[in-house]
C-alpha cells in the first residue's frame, strides 16, 4: 500500500473522486492544496479512447505555452556547425562527439534538435533516445534546418506530448508558483493543441477524461465540457 504524506491526506479529505470541475474551478482546487517545498510542476493528463498498438493513430505533438513551462530547458543540437547552434542559444552542441557521449551513457538535457542532414548519424543512437522521448522528429518540430528559430521555440515555453503504451497522456502547464491566470491561459492553450491532434482514423470518442495534478498533489477531475470537441 502506497504511504500517502499528512499534505496529501488533508487535499483529499474533502475531494470526491467522481467530482468534475469547471477548469477554473479545477485550478482554484489545486491551489488550495497543500504545497511541498520545492516549487511543483502542474500538468494535464488525459485518458484517450485511442487503441495505442496502432501505429496510425498515434498522438504526438508541440504546444507554445504563452506563459512558459517555467522549467529551464537545456537544449542539445545535433549539428556540424556547433558554433552557430551554441551562438544561437543551444546549451550543447555537436554531432559526432555528443553521441559518441550518448552511447556512453550522458543524458544531461531536457530537449534535442536536430539539422535534417544530422538525422542520418542521429538514428544510430534512436534506441536510446525513443523510449525517453528525446529522439528528434519532423513531426514535433525537432527536425529542422532553422535552428535559430527552434532554439527560441524550445527556451520560450515549447513543450512536447506524446501518447504512451497505455493511452495516457501528460502536458506539462507550469509552476505552482504561476498565478490562475497563467495557469488557464497555459491550460487553455494546451487543451486546444492535444484536441487538434486528434487522428483523422480515429472512429469514436478521442478524449475519455481530463485532470489537472502538481507533482505531488491529488488529480482533479475537469469536467466533459472542456472536452466539448473531442
């Protein structure tokens, strides 16, 4: 049995598992949890009605958070030209010599972008990426010969979300320290991008169910009207 903490114990106390809330509502609920001592990180998760063994109809995608994750992103950059990526703002930069690293077991950075001529070298170490979700793809915006531009993306609040093996998937939204105000904003934004994912072969219901949790909090349930599209 999971040992759940006195904080935890005193947020759920009046919470209902079958409750669902307005957005609003769901993210005046959090707030009035308990808050640990570091500053938490509030995602969105969501339930799909998509079956995840077809390949066809697999969710992925990138959402601009107009107010930042507020997470500091370190950026790697397959790339020849290592100096233009680094003076564009890349934390690490390289081809060869960063996956050579790689293969040796480094993993310190949060994003990877890659040149579309890098790609060839960078699925020799696919095995290791994938299943972090770090390897670069065209899809989510991290294959691409405009670095420039890709790094500022990243550093401004672009965040990734992918489906996993068992149908859930989680969009990070912010801080606890973000005001409401941001937090739906973020929340909004994020809503809209994973509704407009949805594939075009999916027959029935995309979206079963929403929640709103910090990292160390309870779930709150967002009621099926946000989900209006789906």
């Amino acid at each position: 049995m999971i040992a759940r903490s006195k904080r935890y114990k005193n947020s759920i106390k009046d919470l209902s598992l079958d409750d669902e809330l307005s957005l609003t509502d769901a993210l005046g609920r959090l707030e009035g949890f308990g808050k640990a001592k570091f500053d938490e990180t509030v995602e969105l998760s969501f339930s799909l009605g998509v079956d995840p063994k077809q390949s066809s109809l697999a969710v992925r995608g990138t959402v601009n958070l107009p107010n930042g994750s507020g997470k500091e992103i370190r950026v790697l950059v397959f790339t020849e030209k290592s100096d233009e990526a680094l003076s564009a703002g890349a934390d690490i930069a390289g081809l060869d010599d960063v996956i050579s690293k790689i293969k040796d077991g480094w993993m310190e950075f949060d994003v990877a972008l890659s040149t579309t001529g890098a790609m060839k070298s960078v699925r020799s170490i696919a095995r290791v990426l994938g299943p972090r979700g770090l390897m670069p793809t065209p899809k989510a915006g991290t294959v691409t010969d405009d670095i420039d531009e890709a790094i500022k993306a990243v550093k401004a609040g672009r965040v990734e979300f992918k489906m996993d093996k068992t149908g859930s998937l989680a969009v990070v939204i912010g801080k606890r320290s973000f005001s409401q105000e941001q937090l739906q904003e973020n929340a909004k934004t994020a809503l809209e991008a994973v509704l407009a994912s949805r594939p075009g072969g999916l027959k029935g219901r995309f979206v079963k169910t929403i929640s709103v949790s910090s990292t160390m909090s309870p779930s709150v349930r967002i009621s099926g009207s946000a989900m209006a599209q789906s």
